[in-house]
C-alpha cells in the first residue's frame, strides 16, 4: 500500500494520541512534573533512559528517584555533597543501579556547571542544519569522557554507531525538540528542528510499522528508523516524528 493511502488514517491516530490525556500514564509525565527546563531535561532525559518494561514501574521509579534527590534534582546535582549521596545508593530500575545512577548524577553536574541547557550535548561541534546520527554518536562520546564512567554504564546510552535504532534518546529528542498547541512534547531546544528528528523505534513500533507497510523488515537497527522516518517525511516535511503517536497509538490498543 502505498505511504499517502494511510495517511488520513495515521493523522486521525496522531489527533487522538497528541492530547494532554496522554501524558499521565506515560513516562513523559515525569518531565512534566517540573516547570524548570533543567529539571525537566535531566528527569526527561532519566525517565526516557528508565522507560523499558511497564510504564505504571517506571513512572514509580522515576517518582522514587525524584524524593531520593528532595523533589529538586537540577538543584541536588549541583549541590551536593559526598554525603548526599548516600541517598542514591540501592537505586535500581532492571539493569539500571545506583552505580549508573551516581555516574548520571556526576555528568549531569559536569555539564550544567558550564551550561544551562541539555542541548549544548546535543549539539556539539555541528555549523549548520544538525544532522541527529552525529548528534547521538557525539553525545555519547561526550557524555563518558569523563575519567571514572563505568564501563557497565555504557549499555545504557545506545549510539547509530553500533547499529542502534536509539529508540529512548530519539525518544527523548522528540520530547525536547516537537513543539505544537497540543501541550505533550515540550519544543524546549530551538537548535534542532522537528524535521530532523529520528523515529523512536523499538520492536512493538515496528511491528506496526510492518503491519502497515512502511518498513520492510521488523528489524531494530538504525537502518530501519531511518527508513520509517524517511517514510513519515514523506507525510509532514516539517513534523514528521508526530506520527509516533499514531504508531505507538496502535501497538498499544492492538487495533490492527
């Protein structure tokens, strides 16, 4: 089927996914907890890092985390002290433990000591239109160039370098990036345009967009979100990462 017959259809899915209704019962209500950009970055960014498994656990743990840091993480980042943050320890979130915990804690102190926004790390070095495979590669890069990073941290910042389709940091980038009247993504980061944003794209994704035609292997490669997102460009030029609502819409109603 050709991409244009859907997309009346998708568009409908993307009206009735993009709504404020949304937003309590995904990850992406953390970051809308707060009213400050750092600490809807640093939680938005946490949160997206976290969101693998039931989303009822990982809006608890990333609530829990929140108490543990005195409901004020961008102020206890920068503050604390050695003592402080034995309220870290025993933090765990499948994989995630306070060994990644405290090393997120010691970038993130790191970077906003000589920036005010997330999206320097983002940014890095490009002059120009950002080009987001180099945005992911560099930051992750940058984000253990640090001398103590763990090596076991590295799992949890995924990179196009090694074939990942980067589904949660894409996913965090949308919700940084996409700004619309609608109040669920944030449009926080004016650097990056919502037209070179990647799709986040995970199994469950794409198992819909197969369904419908828009990839051609359920693969979870970079590849293939570059091939889905080169897919809804072909829909909104200007917007085409909102169509993750209507994807992600389907996988979980399983109207298909």
């Amino acid at each position: 089927m050709e991409v244009f017959k859907l997309q009346d259809f998708l568009d409908r899915k993307v009206d009735e996914y993009n709504q404020l209704g949304f937003i309590e019962n995904d990850p992406i209500c953390i970051p809308h907890l707060f009213s400050d950009k750092p600490n809807q970055e640093i939680m938005g960014f946490i949160a997206s890092i976290l969101a693998w498994g039931q989303r009822k656990t990982i809006i608890s743990k990333c609530k829990e985390l929140i108490d543990r840091m005195d409901g004020d993480p961008h102020s206890f980042i920068l503050g604390h002290s050695e003592s402080d943050l034995r309220s870290l320890l025993g933090f765990k979130h499948r994989t995630f433990n306070d060994t990644d915990l405290l090393y997120f804690v010691h970038f993130f102190r790191h970077h906003y000591s000589d920036h005010e926004s997330l999206e320097t790390a983002f940014t890095k070095g490009q002059i120009g239109p950002i080009n987001i495979e180099v945005s992911l590669n560099r930051f992750k890069e940058y984000f253990f160039s640090l001398e103590d990073a763990p090596h076991r941290t590295r799992k949890h910042v995924s990179s196009p370098m090694q074939k990942s389709a980067c589904k949660r940091l894409n996913m965090f980038l949308r919700w940084m990036v996409r700004k619309d009247d609608r109040g669920v993504d944030f449009g926080l980061w004016p650097t990056i345009s919502p037209s070179q944003l990647v799709a986040p794209c995970d199994v469950h994704v794409n198992r819909v967009a197969f369904k419908l035609g828009l990839i051609k292997e359920i693969k979870s490669d970079w590849k293939t979100a570059v091939e889905l997102t080169n897919q809804f460009l072909l829909l909104d030029p200007e917007d085409p990462i909102k169509y993750d609502f209507a994807l992600f819409g389907l996988g979980v109603s399983n109207e298909l």
